[in-house]
C-alpha cells in the first residue's frame, strides 16, 4: 500500500501486483480500447484489490486481453481520466482509491453494477438527485414564465392520465416521467443542473427497461406530480419545494421494495 507522502509507489511488499489471468477474449468491436477498459474495470472491482496495487505490465494484460499494448495504452487511459487507476510513467499503473472513481461514468457504473458496491453509490446518487430536484422546483417556481408553468403542469396532466389508463404500460408512465423531471430542470434556466440531473437519473437502481410499476403506484406518483405543478404555476415556492421533497420520499420508500422509478 502507497503512504500518502510518497512520490511514486514502489514494487516491494508495501504495494501489491495484481497477478495477470489466462487470456480474456473479447468480443470483436470498433472501440477496442473502450472494450478493454470495460473489461479490465469490471475485474478491478471483483478483485477487490486495494489501493496502491499495481496493474500487471502492459504485456502481459496484452497477452490476457489478446490486443496490441496500443490498445492497453488506451484502456489505461481511460480509466486514468475516470480516477480509475493513476499511470506512473516508467515505473507502472496503479489502483486508486474507489473515492476517486468518477461515478458518474457508463464505464464505471457498469463495472459496478452487480457489484456489492453497488447498492451504496445509487444510494448516494439518488441522495444528489434528491437536492438538486428539491432546487429545481424552487428555482422554477421563481423563475419560470407563465408560458413555461403552463407547459409544466400540462406534462403532469399527461402523467396522471396516463396513470389513470390501465390500458397503457409502465413505459409510457416513466417516459412521461422522465419528460417532466427534464422539462422542470430545463426551466429552472440553469443548464448545467439540468445536465447533472439528467445523468444522476440514468444511473437509477433500476433501469428503464426493467421497471414495473403496480397501477397504485403509478397514481401516487402522478397525483405527486400534479402537486409540484400546481405549486409551481402558482409560483409558491415552498409548497413547490414540499411537494418534491415528499415525492422524492416517496420514490425512495419504492427504492428500498424494489420497484423505485
């Protein structure tokens, strides 16, 4: 393990060397280095290897991964640029601490998922989505133009008659939902909120595609909508922040029985 006041780690007992496995063949694709980085990370995260443990040498994961040390080079490039690992040149790569990992990475998140580490950091994301939609709503009850309460509460119109519809699926609600969490960061006029939000909501426990949500459900959620809304139109700015702060409860209350949006 590296001391916080070295310069550079050393190969001796203090830093551990991750071994290299038999060959690892990967799919043939485009992005070959984007492959490796994936499938290097996701052995990262099962080896729960420590920080400070140095990577095997660029031949050798070429022979493990059987690609061209370019490619490794790639590989270790983009780990490196997601707090992943750190290059010293000359001298060998090595783990950082998993703090340092940029979550908010496909290729990290992915690795993770599945993980037992998982389950903590969409924890934590759904912690940061709380906040910042809890600022959203408030900035848009101040901010926004009749124009844009009108069009906010439209979209919650749209959410509880599809939630009203038991001819409709689970898709159709949650794209709807989808739409009004990005239309309500939109008009809050700060783009880059809208930019983190809709990144933290990718990354929720459960996916797009494997959601389902009991009729009940769909209803209180959409009545909980309704409420933001109407908040907002009227531009009451604490009632806006109540009802999304109770929304968000209320998601993560599912979060906790599994069927959270």
């Amino acid at each position: 393990m590296q001391t916080e006041n070295a310069e550079w780690p050393e190969r001796s007992n203090k830093a551990s060397t991750l071994q290299s496995r038999r060959p690892t063949p990967l799919e043939p694709k485009s992005r070959i280095g984007e492959d490796v980085a994936a499938a290097l990370l996701r052995e990262l995260v099962a080896s729960n290897a420590p920080e400070g443990t140095f990577l095997p040498p660029e031949k050798d994961l070429a022979l493990q991964f059987q690609v061209g040390r370019w490619a490794i080079r790639e590989a270790l490039s983009l780990l490196a640029n997601t707090g992943v690992v750190k290059v010293h040149h000359g001298r060998g790569t090595t783990i950082e601490r998993e703090s340092n990992w940029n979550v908010l990475s496909p290729l990290v998140m992915g690795a993770l998922q599945g993980s037992d580490r998982f389950a903590k950091v969409t924890d934590d994301l759904f912690e940061v989505r709380a906040v910042l939609e809890d600022y959203a709503a408030r900035v848009a009850a101040e901010r926004a133009t009749v124009a844009e309460r009108e069009a906010l509460s439209s979209k919650a119109s749209t959410i509880v008659a599809i939630a009203e519809n038991p001819a409709l699926d689970t898709r159709a609600f949650l794209e709807a939902d989808r739409d009004f969490h990005d239309f309500l960061a939109t008009i809050s006029g700060n783009s880059a909120l809208r930019q983190i939000i809709r990144e933290v909501h990718v990354h929720s426990p459960s996916t797009w595609s494997d959601v389902e949500l009991e009729r009940e459900d769909r209803l209180r959620s959409a009545y909980g909508h309704a409420r933001i809304a109407s908040a907002i139109e009227r531009g009451d700015v604490e009632e806006a922040r109540a009802a999304m702060t109770a929304h968000m409860e209320r998601v993560r209350n599912e979060q906790q029985l599994g069927t959270s949006h």
